[in-house]
C-alpha cells in the first residue's frame, strides 16, 4: 500500500460578532478532507495529513526527503504562495529551497502527484493560486489558466466517465453531482478519464519517471456534496488512483457489475459519519491554539480555503 502526504485541506475562520455598540471575536480552525483520508487508510493506504499553515516547518526541503516519507503527494486547496514564501523569506529575506521545485523534482524522479481543486489550487479564486506560474507547472498533468479558473456549478453537475481505464472501471457512467470545478486544460500528452459539466474533471498523464494526476474538483465540501462523498466510489476512485500514481497494480472490475450510487450503504455512511466526529474534534480542540499560530496560517490560508 501507498504512502500518501495530503498537503492543505485546512483553514482558519476569523468571525466578527457584532451586537449594537458592541463587537467581539472568535476564531475557529478546520482540518477538512475526513471522507478522503478515512477512505484511504480503510483500504490500507498510510495517510499523513500536513495543514496548510504547518507546510513550512514539516514538508522536506528536498527530493529525497519527500521519497522518505511518500509514494504520493496531494496538494488540496492550498496556494502556491505557502510553497514559495515560507515566513523567514518574507520576514528576514533568508533564501530558502521553493519546495515546488522539490515536488517536482520528486515527481521527476518516480513520485506521484495528484493536485485536487478548490479555491486555492491551480489558479483559484482571483488567480491568487497562482501554481501554473511555479516550478512544479511542468509535472501537473494539466495546464494552469492564468485567470480566476473557477466553475460554480450551484445547481448541480453530474459528472461522467469518457475513457476507458482501470481507475474508473466498475464505477459506471454517471457519478453524484458536483457543485464546482477549476477550469483547465488537459496536457497533449495526458489521458481524460471523467468530465463534469463539459471540463476535464479527472486527467492523469506522466512526467518524467513519475506520474501525475488533477481531480479538478474538491475532496470535501462545498463543491464536493454528502451526496458525492457518501458514494460507494468515492473511495475507489481514491483508492485506485493513489494506486496508478505509486505504480502499484489495480484490480479490474467491469462496468456491468457497478452498483448504482443512488443505493445505500449503512455501513459507509457510519464509517463517514464518524469520520467527519474526528474531524470537528480536531477542529475543536485546535481552536484554543489558534492565536498563538495565527502569525503563521494568515500567511498560509484563509477563509476562502473552505470552498
């Protein structure tokens, strides 16, 4: 099984209460992607899960040092800025490794990527992402708009699958609706396995001796709905894509044997369901910690990063 390091999927909140005369306020810290990293360590996958405000002080500086700790890197809504600018560069001009090019380099050399959208990956919201203009631009499997790339879908989009491959073999044609995307445009070189609302929605292609793969949608809400995280293939599609980026072997299944989303599944929406209680427990228990790291994550995220 996979060593997988998911970078991001965290945010803090800084609320203003404003009663008549009178205002106070309050902060709150959220560690997303529960459904994502609880569906992976179910099938077996080693999962480490660095928040977006602590990339500067635990992410290696160097190829090798990724190599020690993963088979494959998620970067989920975080900008590239938190990559680039770490705290000593910004505040004592102190040079430091741009730890973009050491995923690539990483990648380059047989690692594994895979970027998942949001509002604060490939472009994002007014282009403040801004990772199509790094080092690691080359090893994405798609090419990086340089402009707001942001696709609302409020009503609803359902995605589905246009070529053939064992990533999405099994999950049918249709999956659950999305409520947003990035817009992107897929390598020459890359393969399109899945497109919702007429964009590229999953890309995978290779670099180098690695691999890499864009799920330009989210892992958690809010374009990701209960509804999408709560399918049976959520975690399969995780699963085996994590698989394929580690050059590990996907077991087949056909399309005429996959189980409509719409079915329950008692016992996925209780191991869901908990994970998700883990989730706001953390998110809880940081919250008395906020201010004292808040110097760092007003570098590193924003409110914007829940999307």
């Amino acid at each position: 099984m996979s060593r997988v390091v998911l970078l991001g999927e965290s945010w803090f909140v800084y609320s203003v209460h404003q009663k008549g005369f009178d205002a106070f306020y309050s902060s709150e810290f959220t560690l997303g992607g529960a459904e994502f990293s609880a569906a992976l360590r179910r099938l077996g996958h080693e999962v480490t899960h660095i928040p977006a405000h602590e990339i500067t002080t635990r992410l290696p500086t160097t190829a090798e040092g990724l190599r020690d700790i993963a088979d494959v890197i998620v970067i989920s809504d975080v900008g590239a800025n938190t990559f680039q600018v770490p705290p000593d560069t910004f505040v004592h001009s102190t040079p430091l490794p741009d730890r973009t090019d050491v995923i690539r380099a990483f990648v380059e050399q047989g690692g594994g990527l895979l970027m998942v959208g949001g509002y604060l990956t490939f472009s994002g919201i007014d282009a403040k992402a801004r990772w199509g203009r790094t080092p690691l631009a080359p090893a994405l499997a798609v090419t990086v708009l340089d402009r707001d790339d942001r696709v609302e879908l409020s009503a609803g989009a359902a995605p589905i699958t246009v070529g053939s491959h064992a990533i999405t073999a099994g999950l049918g044609r249709q999956w659950p609706a999305l409520l947003g995307l990035n817009e992107v445009v897929p390598k020459p070189t890359a393969s399109v396995l899945a497109e919702c609302a007429g964009h590229p929605l999953l890309v995978i292609d290779t670099y180098e001796a690695g691999r890499s793969a864009a799920f330009t949608s989210d892992i958690a809400p809010h374009w990701a709905p209960p509804s999408f995280l709560q399918w049976h293939g959520f975690a399969t599609l995780f699963d085996r894509t994590v698989r394929w980026l580690s050059g590990e072997p996907i077991e087949e299944a056909s399309d005429s044997a996959a189980e409509p989303w719409r079915e329950a599944e008692p016992q996925r929406e209780q191991e869901l369901a908990a994970a998700v209680a883990g989730g706001a427990a953390v998110a809880a228990a940081a919250s008395g910690g906020v201010a004292a790291t808040a110097g760092v994550a007003a570098t590193a995220t924003t409110a914007a990063g829940a999307a």
